[in-house]
C-alpha cells in the first residue's frame, strides 16, 4: 500500500517567496509527495457584508498568494521531484493555475460550489476534495458533478473542518463509509495533529493519502490556532509509517538473506545437536 503524504501550506508562507521555497524544501526532505498551497482573493472569497463588519476576516488579505510566485513555485517543486497543488477558491483561478498544478484541491467550504468543482473537473487534473462538513449525500453529489464533467476518479477526503479537532470527534470510520457509498478512493485530511489519530487512519481505516497543515517554525499565520504540523513531529510520522509498509515484505514465507549463514546453525535433526554437522566438520582439528 502506497499512502501519499501531502503538506498543506496554508497561509503559513507570509507572502513570502523564499519562505515559499523553504516550504517545498522542507516537505520534499520529510518525505512528502505533494505540497499544497491556496490561491484565494479576499474580496472574492467573503460577501461585502462579511469584509465589512469583520476586521479580523478582512485582515487576511495580507494571507493572500501572490499570482507571480505560481511560477517559481510550480518550478522548484520539480526541481525538488515533489507534487505541486493548490486549492483554487474563486473561478478564474482554475485558469490562473492550470498552467502548474500536478492536481486541483477543492476545500470543504467550496464543496457545495458546482460550478467550481466542473471547472476543475474539465481541466483533465487530478481532483482531491475534503469532505469536512458535508452529509453524505452532499458528497454523492459532488462525486457526481465531477464525474460528469470528466473527472471519473476523484480523491475524497475525510475531514472535521474545526481548527484543532479532537481525537474524540474525528470519526476516523467515516473512511469507510464514504467509501461505500462513493466508489472513490478515500483519504484523511488531518486537524488533529494527534499521532494516534494519524497512524489510525492509514493502518485501521485504509487512508489512501493523508494531508496535513505544516508550519516550519511556529511563526506561520495559522500556527497558533493549533492545528499544524512542525516538520520534526509529522516527519518522525512520515518515516515510521513508510518503515511500516517495507516491513510488511511480499508475503512469501522463505528465509532472508540474512538468515543463510543462522540456518547452518540450526539443531541438526540426526542427533539434536547444533550446529549442522556441515559446520561442524570445519571445527575438527
């Protein structure tokens, strides 16, 4: 089993290139096969009502991805062999982007939006989608949408769209029950920043691919509300979980390579002794 491992930059890059850059560097060094960011317009993401009464909300321009860095972003993930992605959050987006993600992610806030989903969907990429939120049936309906505008395998993710979740309410079988009743592979999209939650998704639940929020230094954006990642504690996940898949070997029970030279050392069944008797000839004076 293959699981993939995609970092979720958030708005933790500050509008900064080179903080852009040491993103991708880091999540190619733990061991992640995509790195995701988010190209969102505050005034296209949020009514005027909401800009208006919400300082807070209206403040998060300054969280916004600058469309010039597409390039060298999208550049220094091949350099660097990792999947570069990015949630789209208003329509002329999908064309802004098209020309460098390896694959769209569509968020649990746009899941409703069927117009974003068949625009993303009639680009031929890939399609991730989170789940978090949604009923069931809202989640057959998309899977519908985009299978009708040509994307015929969509990744659904679990989520629990609340900034950190608790182990307590992850519902990590919803895995499988979106899998039953979509067809589609499954993956998680983590807020817990809890290990056993992590570990629980891939090895009990199946989790085809597990996103994270990642911040490199705790001086992200999005750090102090609780629900990123430090490269040190998910690359530790990361290692220990692919270990995990090498270990499971090819199922063939024979001896390993390392084994040959043990196995002369077994009991010889002629006389209940070890070594080999073939061995021990080479003790006799």
């Amino acid at each position: 089993m293959k699981v993939d491992f995609i970092a979720e930059v958030s708005s933790n890059h500050s509008a900064n290139l080179d903080r852009c850059i040491e993103f991708i560097d880091k999540s190619s060094d733990i061991g992640c096969d995509a790195v995701k960011f988010q190209l969102f317009k505050i005034n296209k993401l949020f009514s005027k009502e909401i800009l208006k009464s919400s300082k807070e909300i209206a403040d998060r321009k300054n969280w916004e991805l600058p469309i010039e860095f597409l390039e060298p972003i999208a550049k220094h993930c091949n350099k660097r062999s990792i999947r570069f992605a990015c949630t789209p959050f208003y329509l002329e987006a999908v064309d802004e982007l098209l020309p460098y993600v390896s694959f769209f992610k569509i968020a649990s806030y746009e899941l409703l939006w069927d117009d974003l989903l068949a625009a993303c969907a009639n680009t031929g990429k890939d399609i991730v989608i989170s789940t978090g939120m949604a009923t069931i049936d809202e989640i057959q309906h998309a899977v519908k949408v985009l299978k009708e505008n040509g994307c015929d395998k969509p990744l659904l993710m679990h989520c629990v769209s609340n900034y950190p979740s608790s182990y307590a309410e992850v519902n990590l079988s919803s895995i499988q029950t979106i899998r039953d009743l979509t067809d589609c592979e499954v993956g998680w999209s983590d807020h817990s920043v809890d290990p056993a939650v992590m570990y629980r998704a891939i090895h009990k639940w199946g989790a085809r691919a597990v996103e994270f929020h990642l911040d490199l230094d705790g001086n992200g954006e999005e750090y102090a509300s609780g629900h990123c990642w430090l490269p040190d504690q998910i690359g530790t996940i990361i290692k220990d979980i692919n270990h995990g898949f090498i270990a499971d070997g090819d199922g063939r029970k024979r001896p390993t390579l390392s084994e040959e030279k043990e196995r002369l050392w077994r009991t010889d069944p002629s006389d209940g002794l070890r070594p080999m008797k073939l061995v021990r000839d080479n003790y006799k004076s």
